[in-house]
C-alpha cells in the first residue's frame, strides 16, 4: 500500500470511519452443577470494574463517545448490581466519529474539533470503573499506560499506570473480564496473516493477569467471555472471484478483492484453531477459578446460524428477531462490535452467567425495550454505497494504524 498517498486522506476517514478492534452456554459436564449458595449481593457487587477491550469500551460503528458509552454491556451489568460504575466518557462524537452520526448529520460543525485533536474527556477523573480499552490484548493490558497515547491516554490518563495496575488498584470485589478478542481479529480486520502472531502472546499475558487478580484479596467472585469466531463478524463477505478459493471471505466495504485484502478458506482455518486454543484456555482458567463462564463463541455461532429472539426483563420471547448480519441488529455499522441492542444481549447472557454461578439474583435486560431506543435498529442507516475506491483504501489505512 502507498502510504504516502493514504496520509492525505487520514484527517478525513479519521472524521469518518475507524473499523477495529462479539443461549449463555456453559461447558456441560456428565453430572449437573451443584446449586450455588445465595450470595450477599451488596458485598459481592459492591465495587465493580470491567477490564476488557473495544467492546468493554463501548466503541460502536468507528467511535467510543459519552452519548453510547453508557449502553455498553458494562454498564448494563453494573445497573443491576446497584454498583458505581464511572465512566471514561469522551466529549462526543469521540476520539473519532461515528458513522451513524456522519450519515445522519448528527454532529455540529464544531464539534469536529474533538477527534482532530484525538479525542477529549468530559473530565480528567481516574476514579473510573470501566477500564476498557479499544485495542487493548492481555499483553498491553499488563504493559501498556497512559504514555502509549491514543486510547490508553484518554482511559488510563496521560501519565496513568497501566489498566491492571489501575483496574485492580480499585479493590474490586466483582470483576468482569473479556481480553482476547484482539489476539485475533487484527488478521480478520487486515486480512493480513502476519498479523495473527504467536499463541504465547496471548497466553503468557493472560495468566500473568489471572494470577495478579487471584492474589487480590478484595476479588470475590468474577465473570470471564471467551472470543466469538471472528471470521463470521458481519465485517467479512463472501469472494465471488473465480482467482480465489470457494469460501473465500474479504471486507465487507470492497466490492472486489484489491491490496490483498481476502481470506482464503485456509487462513480462516488458522485464525479460527488460535481462537479455539484460546477459548480452551478461557474456558478452563474460568472454571478452575470457580468464576462464571460465557461461551460468547457459541452464543455468537447461535445467532449466524438462526438469529436471536429479543427477550423482555423477564426472559420471555417477544417475537422481534435480530440477525449477525449487517443491518441485522446485533453489529453496529462497523461491522465488528455490537451494536446498543447487542450490547444488551450479551449483558443478558453475562447475568445468567453470575446468577448460575454465584446464587445472585439480578433482573435481566429487556432487549425489546432497548432496542426501541436504538436509533440504528429503528432508523437504519447503511452506508455501504459511500465506501468503496478511495475511501476503502483509507479504511486499510486506518485499520492498519490502529492495529
């Protein structure tokens, strides 16, 4: 790619666009699991924090900003722990731009100001609970404070101290933990292979962070997601090139394959194996710890194959379906993280996780309800027909600087 020529096109995607870095079903065992003791939910949830990545975040089509931050699962959860949860919000419309708005026209013309100069906090506060960060792996977890700039300086400070350090520095009693999504996802975004990297990256990382937060006293109890299956996100479509393989996929703003950016049905195989390893490791770090385990693969693998029911508060069906496509309802225009309604779902299963677990006995999310406030669900917007030639050029651009 000629990055000479993509740099005079980075302050306009940076306003428009920015794609990064998705049944709880549970592990079943030959006998079933013992029914948990109730618990005292006040001291379990008492301070809650979230560590994870964009998703945790709540980056929704391109951009993390205070108007959507509140409606990621995060949030969702917390609300019905009756537990603080403050938030890193950024003056909207965000360290970047969210699609949706552009489309819609939702965004005065001062108010580009804030990502031209890389986003903005509504305050300067480190007394958060939501230390999501977008892009963030276990590794840049452990390692990577306030100096790396980008999101880790509007999360974690200028001069903050990493987000486990931070995050743990809270004395949590309840922690939910989604990390992982990005040791993958780089090679789906960039269709670049070399982007994959080592399965030990991860690994190392990981435990290093399960073990810091086993020898925190204050940790009672914990929630752990596994990684959705990357190479089924409404980010991919199918090649119909007869130069590439049947079953080939490539980004989704790409009429025709170009720079390379395809997946051929053996590099979706090898991306897929390293989730499967990391899952595993999930999995079984989840349930030696005693922690509750959402299988979000399987979940996720759900809804491609049959889509989702939207539930009410009390987990009935209402008859209103949502589908992993784009404009289907769970994705946001990204075509990577969810939407306000996904984020709704995947909360739901988050709690039916904690009560199995842990005996507790919070209410669940009336996604029918949410959904009736998601301006993207009751007002689509699709943006397809403006993102090809030169703009989807820009979008590598940009993807391959932020991954």
């Amino acid at each position: 790619m000629r990055k000479e020529s993509m740099k005079l096109f980075y302050p306009v995607v940076i306003l428009v666009f920015l794609l990064l870095s998705a049944t709880n079903a549970f592990s079943l065992g030959e006998d079933p699991a013992p029914v948990p003791e109730p618990v005292q939910e006040d001291t379990l949830f008492s301070r809650y924090i979230a560590m994870g990545d964009s998703i945790t975040h709540g980056f929704q089509s391109g951009s993390v900003d205070e108007s959507r931050q509140s409606t990621a699962y995060g949030s969702l959860l917390a609300e019905r722990m009756g537990a603080d949860f403050k938030l890193p919000l950024l003056k909207f419309p965000g360290y970047l731009v969210n699609i949706e708005d552009v489309g819609k026209g939702n965004i005065a013309w001062w108010q580009y100001y804030y990502p031209l100069v890389g986003g903005v906090r509504v305050d300067d506060s480190q007394d958060i609970n939501n230390f999501g960060i977008t892009g963030a792996e276990p590794k840049s977890y452990r390692y990577s404070s306030g100096s790396e700039g980008g999101f880790y300086k509007l999360v974690l400070g200028s001069n903050g101290d990493t987000a486990l350090n931070q995050s743990l520095g809270k004395n949590p009693t309840f922690i939910s933990f989604w990390l992982g999504n990005n040791d993958v996802l780089g090679a789906a975004l960039t269709c670049n292979m070399d982007d994959l990297g080592p399965l030990s990256d991860f690994s190392d990382n990981f435990q290093y962070i399960v073990q810091q937060i086993l020898n925190k006293d204050s940790v009672m109890g914990a929630v752990m997601a596994n990684v959705p299956d990357v190479t089924s996100i409404a980010y991919l479509n199918d090649v119909n090139d007869p130069d590439f393989p049947v079953g080939s996929l490539k980004p989704f703003w790409l009429k025709e394959v170009a720079g390379g950016m395809v997946l051929t049905p053996d590099d979706l195989g090898e991306i897929q194996e390293k989730a499967e390893l990391i899952n595993l490791e999930i999995e079984e770090t989840a349930y030696a710890n005693g922690w509750a385990f959402v299988n979000t693969n399987q979940v996720f693998s759900d809804i491609v194959s049959s889509g989702h029911e939207l539930k009410d508060g009390n987990g009935n069906g209402t008859g209103r379906y949502v589908t992993a496509d784009y404009l289907g309802g769970i994705f946001s225009l990204d075509g990577v993280h969810p939407s306000i309604t996904g984020h709704a779902i995947v909360g739901n299963y988050m709690i039916e996780a904690i009560n199995d677990s842990y005996g507790a006995g919070l209410a669940g999310i009336n996604e029918y309800a949410v959904s009736e406030n998601d301006s993207l669900y009751k007002d689509p917007y699709d943006p397809r027909n403006l993102i090809d030639g030169w703009i989807g050029d820009a979008i590598v651009f940009v993807v391959e600087l932020f991954m």
